[in-house]
C-alpha cells in the first residue's frame, strides 16, 4: 500500500517536532542541572565560609604559642598520627618560631582533631594540661623529638593528671570538618584556609603580605 505523500508530510513534521522537543527537554535538563550545581556550590562556599569565620576565632583554652596581641595569626590542625604534622614540627615550625612568634610578630594556636585511636584523647587532654600550666614546650618535645605516644609515660615525665581537664574533642572536629579542614595539617592564616603540609617558603611570603597590608592601611591618609 502507498502512502500518500500529504500523510509522509505530516509524519515527516510530527517527527521534526519531536526532534525539536528531545533536544529542547535535554538543553533544558542541562540548563536546570547547572543551575542547581551552582546553587548547591554557592551554598556550600557559604557554609564554609561561615564555618572558617567561627573557627578562625581563637577560644580562651586555646593552646596558643606567642603573644596574643601579634598582628599575624596561624591556626594549626594536627593529628598525632599525621606524618606530615611530624614533618612541620620538625623543621618549618622552629623557622616560624624564632623568625616570627619570638618576635611578638606571629600568634601560633595548634589544634588537636579525634582519630580511631584511643590513646589519641588522652594525648590531647594532656596537650591542653601542658599549656595551661606553661609546659607545653616540653610536651612537644617529648612526642615530636623523643616520639613518646604513652600517654600514662608522658602524664607521669610532665607531672600531670588526665581527670584535671574536659576538652570537646569531638566538638573542635566536627567544626573544623564544617569549615573544609578535611584533613591534617591544615593551617588559618589571618582567616584563610590552606589545607595540607606548606613549606616555609609560602608562610614566610603570606606573612610578609599580610605585615605589608597591615603597615599601608596604618598609614594617616595624606590630605589634597
């Protein structure tokens, strides 16, 4: 049977039309899928940005290296266990504090995140008790030089009780974690967020940046 060619015009049309309506249903679902991608982003960028202001203010038990009136800021989450956390005690730190935390120019809070360990809570009760009673420099040594992990050794060598102290560990964790610290070392300089070891080399240019900023916008404004 033939078909007339008035039917094969109108199928021809119907067919172009569908064509038309896939390709403008598929623009349209990818139009839709940027958008909500970049919705979900702005709202994700928001809540860190919400979560790194909070965190970036530093709390009264902080434990806090240098005097707390210096211009520069660095906030520090470390592990025990973080190889790389090790390997910035060991080397990056000793430049940091004799260039800049000595010199009343650079204020060094250390934050300690929650592993699977259980030892690890009780190493950091015992960070926190080194700090508050003016000991902590020992404390560092004594796990990062002489890698002492016992907690009832390091109690015992610092003079120190764990039922001295209440620490949120799980708190500090799940504020970090919602400000994109996802994982150690991480570091806040003046509020910005640098995720991962870093070598002296950037520290040293961020501060340098930041004193430079600080002395221009100090300056009296020059009247016309």
């Amino acid at each position: 049977m033939k078909i007339k060619p008035w039917i094969l015009a109108i199928l021809q049309i119907q067919i172009l039309i569908l064509i038309a309506l896939a390709i403008f249903g598929i623009n349209r679902l990818d139009e839709i899928s940027e958008k909500l991608f970049n919705t979900n982003k702005l709202l994700y960028s928001q809540r860190i940005d919400s979560g790194l202001q909070k965190i970036s203010q530093l709390a009264a038990n902080d434990i806090t290296l240098g005097n707390k009136d210096a211009p520069i800021s660095i906030i520090m989450y470390s592990k025990f266990d973080c190889p790389y956390c090790h390997e910035f005690f060991t080397s990056t730190f000793h430049e940091l504090d004799s260039l800049y935390i000595q010199k009343n120019v650079l204020k060094f809070t250390i934050r300690f995140l929650s592993s699977s360990k259980s030892e690890d809570e009780s190493l950091i009760k015992l960070a926190y008790l080194s700090h508050e009673q003016g000991n902590f420099n020992n404390f560092l040594k004594l796990v990062i030089t002489d890698r002492l992990f016992s907690a009832g050794e390091l109690a015992d060598r610092l003079h120190l009780k764990l039922d001295e102290t209440e620490i949120n560990i799980s708190q500090t964790s799940k504020e970090a974690l919602a400000a994109g610290v996802h994982r150690t070392p991480s570091f806040i300089i003046n509020g910005e967020l640098f995720v991962g070891n870093r070598k002296m080399k950037l520290f040293d240019r961020k501060i340098k940046e930041l004193l430079n900023h600080s002395n221009k916008s100090a300056r009296p404004a020059i009247l016309q």
